[in-house]
C-alpha cells in the first residue's frame, strides 16, 4: 500500500525522551480575552460536509475549522443519558434534574475512585491504590489514569470520562462515524488512520461564584496526534468553559521543532509559545451537541474560561494518517527511590546503574499514555518542511475513503484487552505490564523493546 513507499527510516539519533504526560507550556500570560466562535463567525460552508475555499484558506493560515452539527445528536443522545449513570456522579450527588448539584462537585468526590476495573494490574491484581504496597514500583507510584479522572483544577472541577474512549459504540458514534472520517480524509488526506479510541468525555463544572477565578491553562499537548477534534456533545454557550485554542499557534511551533512529524521542541519553540500569548487573541468554540472544532495536532489550547451555570461535556479526539511508525511512548517506574524511565524513539530505556534500583531488574511497571489513539513516534525524522501541509489534501483531491484499519497499539504489543465483559460500558481502562514482557536486558542499565509498529504492513 502506499504508506509503505513514504517516511524512510532515518539515522538522525534519538532526542532525549519525555514523560508522555506532560505537557508544552510557558507562564506567560495570556494577553487577550478569548472571542467566543459563535456561528456568525464560520466562514461558508460550516454546514456542510468537506471543506470550502474559504475554510481550507483558515485551516492553512489559522490551523483550525468548524463544522456545525457534523455528527447527529440523535447519534449522541445514549452517551448523553449514560453519563448521568455514571459512578462519579452517583457518588457526587450530582442529578441531572438540580442544577444546584452540579456546582463544585468536586466536594463531594470520594478519594477512591477505582471504578470499572479489571484485576489485570501487572497480569492479574486488582489496580493499585497510593497505599497499596506492588512487586513493580514503589508505593505511591503512579497508575496511568483512570477510568475516571477526577481533578479540582486551578478553576473548575473537572472528570475527564477516559473510560467512555475506548467503547466500541461510542467511537463508531463520534471519532469514527463516517463523518467524522470523511473530514479526516478532506483536512489531513488519506491513508487515514481510523480511530480505535479518543479520550472520552471531558466535563467541566460550573463553580461557586466567590471561590476560584477562571482562567486559561494553555498549553500544547505534545502528543502524537497529527489532528485534533472537538465535538460536543451537549450544547456549549458563550463563557461556558468552551474549548478554547490559539489561532496560528502550529503556524508558529511547527517550524521550531527539530523534527516535521515528532515534536522535538527547541528554545524556539518556548520563545515562540511566549509570543503566540503576548499577540494573538485566543477563540472559544462555543455551539450545539455535534458541532466539531478540528485544529492541527500543534494547537496551543486550554479549557475555556467558565462563568456559567452550564456544565460544559466535549468529546476529545486525536487523529493520525497511517505512517510507518518507531516505538511508543513506554515509561517504566522507578523502584527503591529510582527515577521513572521513559523508552525513546529508538526502543531504548536506559536506567541509572549508581543507585538502590537495580537496573537489571524487570519486574517494574509499564505503561502507556492509554487514553490516546496513538501511541507510537513516526518513524521518518525529517526536519521540518517548507510548507507543513505539504502531505495533507486541503482540497487537492476528491474524498473517496481512504481509511486503514491499522491495528491499534495494544493489539500490534498484545497488551491486556480493553474492558472486559463484565465491566459496565464507561470503565476500563489500560493496566501495566512487567517490563520483562516487552523488552530484553542489554546490561549496563539499556533496556530494548522490540518494535511491533509495522508488522501489520510488512506482514
Ligand atoms: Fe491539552
């Protein structure tokens, strides 16, 4: 197939490797106000399928699009009613019919929130609490998310809904309804790679007027998303915690980075996130269930500012074309006051040989940023091209559904099925796994995991 003939392996050696959970960010201020994107603002053709001039012309010089009502909200509506169903908000006290209980919900969340789980931690135990004491990492280490993330953000409480991601019906419902993927195909051109997963439901609560002052956390996810989508599935008025990002934000990253298809941030890129919030006024998607913001894969963005009485509920998506892909964003933890090690692009962890954590030993836990779709670094390491839409169509070609059903990361490294029967739809979620079971000791501290990521094309 095509993608075989494109990204050639490359020599250029291995950055350094980052914790997959963190984010690209700067503490400069923002200095504008974000502009809510109410409809009057859509160039034409907003309503409808695929791209006009106008906003192919958008996409290319501000990096984002709208399309209104792209999924049904009829299509919507079962996930609507499951989240009032579900435990963090049964356990909150939170009911759809008393607004009153939407507010700070986050008062009211129980420290345990293990729910939807199964017993495959590490092969086969229960998922570990901070007290519990586990043969793989040292106590308190972190699990991976959780079904159900639970925080008390700077502003608002927030549950991210993960578990929601990686149901089969959800996904044929929001990032890979055949609308969904006819725009993948219009903005990024085929082969596109069809979603397996998205992150799940993010909900935004509204809070106490006198407590916490809303504001913007920008910040660019740094993940392997070559596209992002926003589709919301409850409607979302102005002030209303919508998603909010940077216009021209990738226009401005993408050229600092050290490589076209890897972020590889440089000093360029902290003084270019700098800039981006000292000049540009940031846009809040505001809209009906089923509307969906698209931006490029570099767009700063942060929750929107949240002075409502509304609970914001926004489905998040990240999109990848089939490439011929290296190795995942493995981190292995630290044990007996050893550091946490990530694997780079290359397959390789390399732990510290000075310390109490024996580097040799393979009995600690690994894992993966589970929530996301991909996982893997592309394999090509080209610097950066002139035109950073150079492969995407943008109107160069008719859509005709070029759409690959690459295998998801976690079926191509056999790693612990998604939920199992018994869990109820909304949990799940992916547990660790020795890191003997991916990778083999080299000695001196190295680590080498064995790349699955093109075994399904090259059969
Ligand atoms: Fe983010």
């Amino acid at each position: 197939m095509a993608a075989t003939s494109i990204d050639p392996p490359s020599r250029v050696a291995a950055p350094p490797p980052h914790d997959p959970e963190s984010a690209f960010f700067s503490e400069t201020p923002p200095a504008y106000a974000p502009l809510p994107l109410t409809p009057d603002l859509d160039p034409p053709g907003a309503d409808r399928l695929g791209l006009s001039p106008e906003e192919i012309e958008q996409f290319r010089t501000q990096g984002y699009v709208v399309k209104r009502g792209l999924i049904p909200t009829t299509d919507l509506a079962p996930f609507r009613e499951l989240f009032w169903r579900q435990p963090p908000v049964l356990a909150a006290g939170v009911s759809r019919d008393d607004p009153a209980t939407w507010v700070d919900p986050g008062d009211r969340w129980l420290v345990e929130n293990r729910w939807g789980l199964d017993a495959d931690w590490m092969g086969g135990s229960p998922w570990p609490s901070p007290e519990d004491e586990r043969p793989g990492a040292t106590v308190g280490e972190r699990v991976g998310r959780l079904a159900h993330r639970l925080n008390r953000d700077s502003a608002n409480d927030v549950w991210r809904w993960h578990g929601l991601g990686h149901d089969p019906a959800f996904v044929a419902a929001t990032s890979a309804h055949p609308r969904m993927l006819y725009m993948l195909e219009a903005l990024m051109g085929g082969p596109v790679k069809r979603p397996w997963r998205n992150r799940g439901v993010y909900a935004i609560f509204p809070r106490a007027r006198d407590e916490r002052e809303s504001r913007l956390g920008a910040h660019m996810d740094q993940n392997m998303m070559e596209l992002s989508g926003v589709t919301l599935l409850d409607d979302v008025p102005p002030h209303s915690g919508g998603f909010t990002i940077f216009p021209t934000s990738p226009q401005m990253l993408y050229p600092t980075s050290e490589q076209a298809l890897n972020w590889v941030a440089t000093e360029a890129s902290t003084e270019a996130i700098d800039r981006l919030k000292e000049q540009v006024q940031p846009v809040e998607f505001t809209g009906r269930a089923g509307d969906t913001i698209f931006a490029h894969g570099l767009v700063v963005h942060s929750a929107g500012l949240h002075e409502t009485d509304r609970m914001r509920l926004a489905v998040i998506q990240d999109f990848n074309k089939v490439r011929r892909r290296s190795h995942m964003r493995w981190t292995a933890a630290g044990k007996h006051g050893g550091p946490r090690v990530q694997c780079d692009m290359d397959g390789y962890f390399r732990f510290p040989t000075d310390g109490d954590d024996d580097p040799a030993d393979g009995l600690r836990e690994v894992t993966n940023q589970w929530i996301m779709d991909s996982n893997e670094f592309v394999l090509s390491r080209d610097a950066p091209f002139e035109d950073m839409f150079h492969d995407w169509n943008l109107g160069r070609e008719p859509v005709r559904g070029h759409v690959v059903d690459e295998p998801p990361w976690w079926r191509k490294y056999g790693l612990p099925p998604l939920p199992s029967a018994t869990q109820p739809p909304g949990g799940g979620g992916m547990a660790a796994v020795p890191l003997a079971e991916i990778a083999t000791y080299e000695g001196d501290g190295v680590w080498r995991v064995q790349s699955r990521a093109n075994d399904w094309m090259d059969g």
